[in-house]
C-alpha cells in the first residue's frame, strides 16, 4: 500500500504541477491548464439522475470570488 507521500508524488507527477502551485490556481484556471495539457475540453457529468438542489456546477466552474459575491447579495451585504 502507498504511503500518503507517495499519493500525492503521483499526483504531481500525473498533472504536471506541483500541489502548491494548484493550491493557488483558481478552479477556472485549473481547468484551462488541464484543457490546454490534455488537448480536450473538460467536462463534468452526473451519471445518475438525482434529484435535489439542481445543478451545482451551473453553467460551469466558478471562481471564488464569484461564490463569495453571490453570498453577500443573499445575505444583504
């Protein structure tokens, strides 16, 4: 069994960045570089018709800052 150094070696070493640099990258831009890498479109899809809050990937991924605009209009700030 692989140590959890081990795991997270592998992940490096299959995105091609280091878990710092990820750490730092938006989700949107997180998923250009993997477009840009991969020469594909990513895309997410659920495989089982759940029923429940909707879609939470909306119209795509979205930044942080746009979650945290959206909650301050809720909430009334």
């Amino acid at each position: 069994m692989k140590n959890y150094a081990e795991v997270l070696a592998n992940i490096e070493k299959f995105i091609g960045l280091d878990l710092e640099k990820i750490k730092q990258m938006t989700p949107t831009s997180f998923r250009i570089y993997l477009e840009k890498k991969n020469k594909r479109k990513l895309f997410f899809k659920s495989e089982f018709p759940f029923i429940g809050r909707g879609n939470v990937l909306r119209d795509g991924i979205i930044g942080r800052n746009q979650i945290n605009a959206e909650i301050d209009a809720i909430i009334g700030f």
